[in-house]
C-alpha cells in the first residue's frame, strides 16, 4: 500500500506537468494567432511592413533637416502654437474633472456594502465597462459628425471614456474603506448621500485625486491625438504642419516640442502630488 505523502508527492508533480503543458499549448496558439495576424494586417497594408520598415527614420530626418537652418524661428512658432496647446490642456482638464464627478456616483453605486440600489450593482458595472471598452476616438468621430469639428466633440469623448475607467478605479477604492462610519450615521437616521460623503469621501478622496491625476495625463495625450481627426487643439495644428510637407516641417518640430515639454511637465507635477498623497497616507 504506497504511503499517502507518496501519493500527494505524485498528485502535486502530476497537477504541475498538466499546468506546463497547458500553458505551452497556450503560447503555441498565442504564437501562432499573433503570426497570422501579422500576416493578415501586412497583406492589407497598402505598403509591406518589411518594405517600409527602412523608412521609418525618414520622416524625423527630414524635420530635422528642415529645422536646423530655421532654429531661431522655434520660439516665435512655439510662441503662436501656445493658445493651441493651452486648448488642449482645457480639454483634457474638462473632460478629466467631469468624467471624474461622474465616475464617482456610479462607483459607489456599483460597490457592495454602499450602492444605494443593490439589485442594480451589475447594471451599473455594464455601463462603466461600455463606456471604458469604446475608444475616445470613435466617440468622437461620431460627435464630430453630428456637431461638427472642434474641442466640444473631443472633451465629450474623453468624459466619456474616462467615466468608465476611474469608476472602475474608483468602485476598486471604495471597496476597502471601512463601513463603520457608514453604519454608525445609518443608525442615525441619515441619508444615503450623507453618509457617502461623510462616512465614504474622506476615507477614499486621497486616492480618488491620484487616480483622477494620472487620468489627466492620459487625457493630455488623447486630447492631442483627437486633434488629428478635426476636434482642435495642438493635434490639429500638428496635423496641419505634416501635411504641407517638408518647407513647414520647422512648425510640427515647435509642435512636437511644446506637446512633449508639456507632457513630462505634468506627469512631474502629477507625480509629486501623488507620491506626496501616498507619503501622508502612509503616515
């Protein structure tokens, strides 16, 4: 009669050559499906891959080809751009703040223990994964369509959007705040709102403001890529620059500068206030 550690030694080895054979059966088909579609996208393209890939490095080399006669021109383009780059910031700091009021009601009303309507928890979930599943730029393709080009179309989309992804991040949060403040002004009579924002908003608005801060340079990015499609802004004016070609490549170069520095300055910015809300959380 074989000894039961015995047993559960071969059972374990057993359980853990099945797991390593599905998982290479896994990355074999990962492989496989991620060749085939490389495939299939290079056949579609209207340049093979392989072709183009050589010229990727043509287009920065004729900017810089074209900027370096002209750099003493960079501020005073820098300069006309500013008011672009500005509309873009407005953009994404309006999308990110009402997205982020929205996204806060339908994450407390999509998390156990504080939805006001527990029965419809799942309803509100399915709302915030369609809203976080459709990309800001169909939304605004759509909206572009219907209300014509410009910023509105853009700052809709991006609210959209960003309502699904914090009220994920958000419904996440409130999950691990204590429900002793909420039942002790339960017990007092008070109402639903009262005790989400006396009893809930205190414990989780820290970490609230950090996610709603990296959204926001998030928002940053996605407000200057909409501005390819017509809805203003920086992206808008970059668009314009590429497409005349090389004799205007000085502009998209101004563009490309203040876009960047614009980037790396908020993510500083955001990124010191989070890890200064962190530091206080900790302590």
């Amino acid at each position: 009669m074989a000894h039961p550690t015995t047993h559960h030694h071969d059972s374990y080895f057993d359980l853990v050559r099945r797991k390593r054979l599905y998982g290479g059966v896994m990355l074999v088909i990962f492989v496989l499906l991620l060749a085939s579609g490389f495939r299939l996208a290079d056949a579609r393209n209207a340049g093979g891959f392989w072709d183009g890939l050589p010229k990727v490095f043509d287009f920065p080399a004729d900017v810089v080809r074209d900027t370096a006669p002209k750099l003493d021109q960079l501020p005073g383009h820098m300069l006309h751009f500013l008011p672009s780059l500005i509309e873009t910031i407005n953009i994404a700091a309006t999308a990110t703040l009402i997205g982020a009021l929205l996204a806060i009601v339908l994450s407390l009303l999509s998390t156990r223990g504080l939805a006001r309507w527990p029965r419809l928890i799942g309803l509100f979930r399915r709302m915030m994964d369609i809203m976080r599943a459709v990309p800001e730029i169909v939304i605004a393709l759509v909206l572009i369509f219907v209300l014509g080009g410009g910023p509105v179309p853009a700052m809709i989309a991006i609210a959209f959007h960003t309502v699904g992804a914090l009220g994920k991040l958000f419904s996440e949060v409130n999950e691990n705040a204590d429900l002793k403040p909420v039942e002790g002004l339960a017990s007092v009579g008070s109402r639903w709102g009262q005790q989400m924002w006396l009893g809930v908003v205190p414990q989780v608005l820290p970490n609230w403001f950090s996610y709603a801060l990296l959204r926001f340079e998030i928002n940053v990015r996605a407000s200057a890529i909409l501005g390819f499609v017509g809805a203003g802004g920086i992206g808008y004016e970059l668009k314009n620059a590429m497409s005349w070609g090389q004799g205007r490549f000085d502009e998209a170069a101004a563009i490309f500068i203040l876009l960047f520095g614009s980037i790396v300055l908020f993510d500083q910015l955001s990124s010191h206030v989070r890890n200064g809300l962190a530091h206080k959380g900790g302590h």
